[in-house]
C-alpha cells in the first residue's frame, strides 16, 4: 500500500471539496454534502494511520558513532585478528585479545600512551582535537626489537566525537624482506667492485712503459688479474643460478631422476679434477633406492655445492663421505660429511644467508662466493625437501638432504611421453 505525506491528504481533501462545490450551489440539503466530505476524511485519516511516514535515515556520521555503542561491536573487534583499540580522552576504553597479547592484558583503562611507549604515538593519542580524516605511523619497539608496526589512528562517530579507533598492523615481514633485498644488493656490489678494482689496478699498473718491459712482472699481474675475473665469474655466475631458481620457486620439479647415479657422475668429477684431495671421495649408495622428482641440473648443482664446500674447507688427508640411503616417509637421504675444523652453533643459523661466511678471508681465499649454501637451501625448497645442517667444531661438518620420491603417478606419466 503506498504511504501518504501530510500534503497528499490536504490535496485529496481539496479534491473532495470542488467535487461537491456543484452540487452545494445546486441547493442540495447540507447533509448530502457533509456526508462524503467526512467520510473521505475518515478513508484518508485511516489510510494515512496504517502507512506511517518514511523515517529520516541517520547520516553516516551518527551510524559510525552509534556503532561503538551497539552490543556486538566487542564481538566485532575481536573477529579481527590485529590489535584493535577503541580510545576516548587518551584512554583505552576497549581492546580486543590481540591488542591485549601485544600490549598485556591490563591495557584496558590505562592512559594509551603508557600502553603504547612511542613519542611519536603520544602526542596524537593523548589530543582531543578534532579530526577529520585518519592518519597513520610507523612504530618500532611494540612487541619485539625487530617488529616494525603501522599505527592507524582514525576519528570513530560525528564531528567532534572524541572516540578514535586504533589499528595496528604488523609489518615486519615486509620490513625483513625489504631489508633483505637491500643487502643483498650492498653485498653483491661489494663481491664486485673488489675484484674490479683489483683488474684495474693491474691494468694501470701494466700501461706503465717501465713495467711493461718486465716480463716477470707482467706475467704475475696478468695471472692476479685472470684470478680476479674468474672470481667475478663465478659469482656471476651463482647470483644468476640463484635468480633462476628463486623464479621458479612455486613450480614443483617433476622429472624422475635416478640420484644414485646423478651422485656418482659428480663424485666422478671431483676424483678426475681435484687432484689428491678430489680422490678422498668416497661415495655409499643403498640399493634399489627410488627416483625422486627432481629437476636434474639442479640437483646436480646441489651436489657440487656441497661436495666442493667440504674439499676447501675439510682437513686434507681426510674422507669426504657422500651417502644416499632411505629416510623418513619414502624419502631419500643425502648426506655428505667431512672431517675439519667444523663450524661453531652460533654461526649454524646463519649458514645459507646470502653471502655469509664464517671466515672471509679464508672463504674469498679458497675461491668461495658466499652463495654456495644459499643456492642449496632455494634448490631443496624448490624441490619440496628438507635441509639441515650439524657441526661440531674441531670434528667435522655434515649436511642432510632429505628428497621426496617421485610420485606414482607423475612417473607412470612421464614413461609414456
């Protein structure tokens, strides 16, 4: 039924009156205008009594501020999962279990800027004035020392309301990420630039027409600057393997490969071109192992990784072991293990971060680029398996790879191709 407005009904009335102007001039009785007059009236008050009037919709800004006053808001602060805090006159009146594990469980009714330790957060918590859009800081020191937080303070209700809303959002993962890629790019122009200056140290030094003459001289420099930019060559070299894999990181290897066999085609490699230390090589398959799903060149890489970490740093005159046998859930177990100096637990976390190294000088001596490691932990992510690291200083260091099979299925698929 449509609803009717006070001016409808004063219309309508006005309707019923000129219908009955001629018949009042015509000399009816008064009865006979009277009687539709009043009934019309009545219709009209009736109609006009079951269709209320339309209310006034509140505007947006008395909704916001009548919202944290509605039972459900706690239950509707606590279905998020970042810290949430409702504050009025510098106070926190409200927050939900997250705010209260980062901040404690006592924050409710505390003065924010005791809760929230933060000179640049104090001063805007604590104000009164009034606000007229949301403003947002950057936090250090919440939670831990390494955490880096996003505070967003946001005016809650009408103008002049003195509530704010207070959201905290954890950024730190995209801070560490940051951080790390600005590193990397520092230690990566660093691994550079000292052997380039070296060569064009060399190249400056030879261009003397004194030198030049010297023979001896000239063949040593030469040799110095050949070693500088095979160096380079190999970093070169890693950081573009390093780039592949991270870039095809989220696509599963599916080849089956024999890694027994893959294992003694590189145990073979550095018997016939390390020289002495190369043949101290040893290599233990277990027997009717299966194939895992792999990526071939990869693997490959991984085992010379692993392999020429242990010839530079394990102690001549030692064995290199490299075994493959069954692990845990169908799995394949690599391990290799050397006899050196080993490697201290504070140093065992850090082993496969971008360029770090136990002992530079010696690392950069032995031709190292401090990506090795890091290139077998992507290898093995990307191959779904797990890495881990044992050392005990004085005895020796071994790393295990464990490597998932080749699914059933997958190999059933791929024998047909």
């Amino acid at each position: 039924m449509n609803r009717l407005s006070i001016s409808q009904i004063i219309a309508s009335l006005a309707m019923l009156f000129l219908a009955t102007g001629s018949t009042l001039l015509m000399g009816a009785p008064l009865w006979a205008i009277a009687l539709p007059v009043l009934a019309g009236i009545a219709v009209l008050l009736i109609t006009a009594q079951g269709t209320p009037l339309e209310p006034v919709p509140p505007s947006s800004a008395e909704q916001a501020a009548n919202i944290a006053d509605h039972p459900d808001f706690a239950d509707l602060m606590e279905a998020i999962t970042d810290p949430l805090m409702l504050i009025e006159r510098g106070r926190i009146v409200r927050a939900n279990r997250a705010a209260q594990r980062l901040l404690g469980a006592h924050i409710e009714g505390e003065d924010a800027r005791i809760a929230i330790r933060h000179p640049a957060a104090a001063e805007r918590l604590a104000s009164l004035a009034p606000m007229s859009e949301a403003m947002m800081l950057d936090l250090v020191g919440l939670g831990t020392r390494d955490q880096r937080w996003q505070m967003r303070i946001a005016p809650l209700g009408a103008e002049g309301d003195i509530r704010r809303l207070v959201h905290l959002a954890d950024h730190s993962g995209a801070y560490a990420a940051e951080k790390m890629r600005v590193d990397f790019v520092a230690n990566a122009s660093h691994e550079l630039r000292t052997p380039l200056a070296g060569i064009l140290g060399f190249i400056e030094t030879l261009g003397d027409p004194d030198l030049g003459r010297d023979n001896d001289t000239r063949q040593r420099f030469l040799k110095i600057m050949d070693g500088e930019a095979r160096r380079m060559q190999r970093l070169i070299d890693d950081l573009i393997s390093l780039s592949r894999i991270e870039a095809e990181k989220y696509r599963a290897p599916d080849s089956p490969i024999d890694l027994g066999s893959l294992a003694a085609e590189v145990v073979g490699v550095f018997r016939t071109s390390h020289g002495e230390r190369g043949r101290e090589v040893e290599l233990d398959v277990t027997p009717g192992l299966p194939e895992v799903a792999g990526d071939r060149p990869q693997l490959s890489q991984l085992l010379h990784n692993l392999i020429g970490n242990s010839v530079k740093y394990g102690k001549a005159g030692t064995p290199i072991r490299v075994s493959l046998a069954a692990g845990p859930s169908g799995m394949t177990r690599l391990m290799v293990a050397d006899e050196g100096e080993g490697i201290g637990p504070d140093h065992l976390p850090r082993l496969t971060e971008r360029f770090y190294r136990v002992d530079s000088g010696r690392s950069r001596a032995v031709g190292g680029t401090g990506l090795g490691l890091a290139i077998v932990k992507h290898i093995v992510e990307r191959h779904r398996g797990r890495l881990d690291i044992t050392s005990t200083p004085g005895k020796g260091t071994t790393i295990t790879v464990l490597l998932p099979p080749m699914p059933l299925e997958e190999k059933m698929s791929a024998s047909r191709l």
